[in-house]
C-alpha cells in the first residue's frame, strides 16, 4: 500500500495547501473502493495497485482536474508583452554597459582588461536582476489578475467590445520599437558623456594616440550641483519614449503628451544653463595656454568667439530638435 | 487505430463531457459518495473514470450545486454528495434545455438522413 500513498502524496502536492487533507482522505477511499471492486476478496497484490493508479492518470493530470485550470507564470495573454518587454530593457541595459565601458576605455586604455572583466561582471549580474524582476512583475500581475489592458492584447477577455479592437496600424503612424530603443540609448550616452565631463566633454587633446588631458566644456562643480536636475530631464526623456512605445501609434493625445514633455525639458534645460554657469568659464584661457597662445594675439579673440559662437549652435541645435519633435508628431498624429 | 476512429474518438470524448455533470446531476437526488456513483452510472451505460468523477463532483460542491459530508460510521470514510436547492433548481432547467437539445438534434438528424437518401 506504500504505493498509494506516494500515489496520493504526488496528485494532493499538485493542489492548493486547504483541500489537500480532503483530497487525500478521498482519493484513499476511492483506490480501496477500485481495489475491493477489482480483486473480488482475492488478496491485493502490487500488480492490482499499480493497474488501478494508472486508470486513474499521471499525478499531474488529476491534480489538473483538480484544480480545474492550468497552472503559470505568465500565461499566454501576457507573454507576447512580456517577451518583448524582456528585449527591449536587456538590450538597453547591455547597451548602456558597453557605452560604460567605451568610456571608462578611453579614460585608461591601459586598464583595458580590468574594465572587460568589469563589463563581464556586472552583464552578467545586471542580466540576472533584470531578468528576474521583470519576471517577477509579470508573474505578480498573472498571479493577481491586475495586467493593465494594453499589455494583455489590448481588450477584456470576457467583456469585449468591437470598438476597443485595436486600429490597423497606419505604417506612416506607427512607432517603431528601433527608434525608441535609439533615443533611450542616445539619453544614456548623453548622461555618461556629461556624468564623465571634465574627462570626455570637452577638447580632447591626444599626444602619441594617447589621451593627454581634457578642457572640459562644463563647469565641475557647478555641474554636481545641478546633475540631480539633469538625471530628472534625462529620466523624463526615457519616461517620454516609453509612452510613445506603449501608446504604438501617433495620436492627438500622444501628440499633446509630446508637446507636454518637451516643453518641461526645453524649461529644465533652461533652467541648468541659466547665466552659462554651467559652462568651464576658463575654456577659452586653458585651450590657448595648451596652444600657447597669449591673450594679445588675434588667435585669442577668434577661440573666445568661436567658443561663443558654438556655445550659441548648440542651444540652437537643442532647441530646433525639440520644435522638430513636437512639430513631427502633431503631423504624424493628424495626417490622413 | 485508423484516422476516422481517432478522430470519432476525439469528438465522442468532448461530446461526452457535457453530458456528464448533467448525467451526475440526475443521480444526486439520494447521497451517493464517489464510487457508488461511478457504478450506479456504469450500470446506466454512462462510463465515467473515477479521475474525471472525483474532481468534477468537488467542482459541483464548489459552484454550490452539491452539499457534501463524510460519513465515518463504515469501514471507511467516505464523503457523500447530495444536490442542494441551488442544484435541483439548476438540474430541473438542464433537463429542459437538454430535452430541446435532443429535439433540436433528432430535427437534424433526420433531415441530413432524408436528404442522403434523396441523393443516394
């Protein structure tokens, strides 16, 4: 008789912990039932145990029958989203390592092997906690019942409505998944470059193929006491590309939400570059000391002016991209 | 087993399956624990495996068609099933929409033979 219970021990595991003693108690009643049944007062012998377990089914099967639905982790509503929820973070993640990477290279090429095994290290660590704790997210949200629509294919299982089919996507309105991916990537090397300034942003000035020293474009200090502004306008850069990936498509609302979050990061930005306090306010002095040039001679006034006259394009090149954002998406949201 | 019969034998299975809660059901006026219905059914030509019985029953008990209590008193515990208000009200419709189901079908049947037999 062992063999029953490992038969009962195996389906009631299967189950929710509360019906389990019943379930047990049940199923032994039932398999002595089949066996006085079967055996007629002959003497049960393993044989007849094992011929009634497997009419009875694998373990697995009747605990299913049990529990009455499948089991999982993330179910089939939810896995296409998550799938390629699961791309796009790994790939932004290993992404932003390499850009770590690259830079931390250029900084001391020497200790080049150092910092590989370093970006080895941290992928695979960064890799695993990524993994888990989307994963995670996903399970609770199966687990509890509480996906939001959009991730589960768009509409209700039971209550659908025609009218909430998700349109055809317009190829001229949809968002591609690369051009998101891209700006992420691009606000993350823009957060290092910055982050790294004093070393990367600025006139690298290269000796022998080897970095000799920075003039930075940035001011140091400054720029520590305003970096948790930049995180922000960075975070709701990402933030801004995301909703454009949920949203899939070019829409009014979107278009306005554009408009909403631009207009916060030109403010920021304005804000972080108020009086050019940000900026190295020695650049011109240290670049024409490492070319030795004096202040008297022309070459001075046209690095001054050209510093200036830079300093003027960049702005106008940060502010044109923004209209051009903005101005793009009203078009793509209301052509026909 | 050739391709016909594996596939009669697929349908023959999806088609039984309904037809068994009401068939249990329709036993449940007096308790009865599992097996004792499995034979009683058995016996009506409805074969039941006790794999599919035994957690359907708990389903039924779940759904509030079926009232349950283990009986101690014999050799064995067992626990019997018995229809509850809920459950004589929900069989008592089940028939009826069975009853036009088997209308409905023998109309068919016999149209698709008619026309069969015009043809053939």
């Amino acid at each position: 008789m062992e063999m029953v219970e490992r038969y009962i021990y195996a389906v009631t595991q299967r189950l929710p912990q509360g019906q389990r003693i019943d379930i047990a108690e049940e199923l032994r009643g039932l398999i002595e039932d089949m066996l006085e049944e079967r055996n007629d007062g002959r003497p049960v012998e393993n044989t007849d145990i094992e011929r009634v377990l497997i009419e009875l089914g694998s373990p697995a099967e009747l605990a299913e029958e049990y529990r009455g639905t499948s089991r999982f982790l993330v179910g089939p509503d939810l896995f296409p989203a998550y799938l390629s929820v699961m791309k796009m973070v790994l790939i932004i993640t290993v992404s932003a390592m390499g850009i770590i990477f690259a830079v931390e290279t250029i900084l001391t090429p020497m200790s080049i092997l150092h910092h590989f095994v370093d970006l080895l290290i941290s992928l695979f660590v960064t890799a695993t906690q990524v993994f888990a704790w989307i994963t995670a997210g996903f399970a609770a949200a199966q687990y509890f019942g509480v996906a939001p629509p959009g991730l589960s294919g768009g509409y209700n299982r039971k209550n659908w409505n025609p009218s909430e089919l998700p349109p055809v996507p317009d190829k001229k309105k949809q968002i591609k998944r690369g051009d998101v991916l891209t700006g992420i990537i691009f606000s993350i090397l823009l957060l290092v470059l910055v982050r790294f300034s004093n070393h990367l942003f600025g006139v690298l000035l290269f000796e022998d193929h080897h970095l000799e020293a920075t003039i930075p474009f940035l001011n140091e200090e400054k720029l520590l006491e305003l970096m948790p502004l930049i995180y922000l306008m960075v975070a709701i850069g990402i933030v801004k590309e995301i909703s454009k990936l949920m949203a899939g498509r070019w829409t009014k609302n979107l278009a306005i939400a554009n408009l909403v979050i631009n207009g916060a990061i030109f403010l920021l930005a304005m804000f972080i570059l108020r009086d050019q306090a940000i900026l190295n306010p020695d650049f011109v002095q240290q670049l024409s000391d490492s070319w030795g040039i004096s202040k008297q001679q022309e070459e001075y006034t046209t690095i001054k002016t050209v510093w200036k006259l830079s300093y003027n394009l960049a702005l106008a090149a940060f502010v044109i991209t923004l209209l051009i954002d903005t101005v793009t998406g009203f078009y793509k949201a209301f052509r026909k | 087993m050739s391709e016909v019969d594996e596939l009669v034998d697929k349908l023959l299975q999806e088609l039984r399956r309904g037809t068994i809660t009401i068939g249990v059901l329709s036993q449940l006026d007096k308790p009865q624990y599992g097996y004792s219905l499995v034979s009683i059914l058995s016996d009506k030509g409805m074969h039941v495996e006790p794999g599919t019985l035994y957690p359907l029953l708990r389903r039924l008990e779940k759904q509030g068609l079926l009232e349950s209590k283990w009986d101690t008193n014999e050799g064995r515990p067992r626990k019997y099933y018995l229809l509850s208000r809920k459950g004589k009200e929900v069989f008592a419709q089940l028939k009826n929409e069975w009853k036009s189901i088997v209308g409905n079908m023998e109309g068919l049947l016999r149209e698709s033979e008619e026309t069969n037999d015009g043809n053939g």
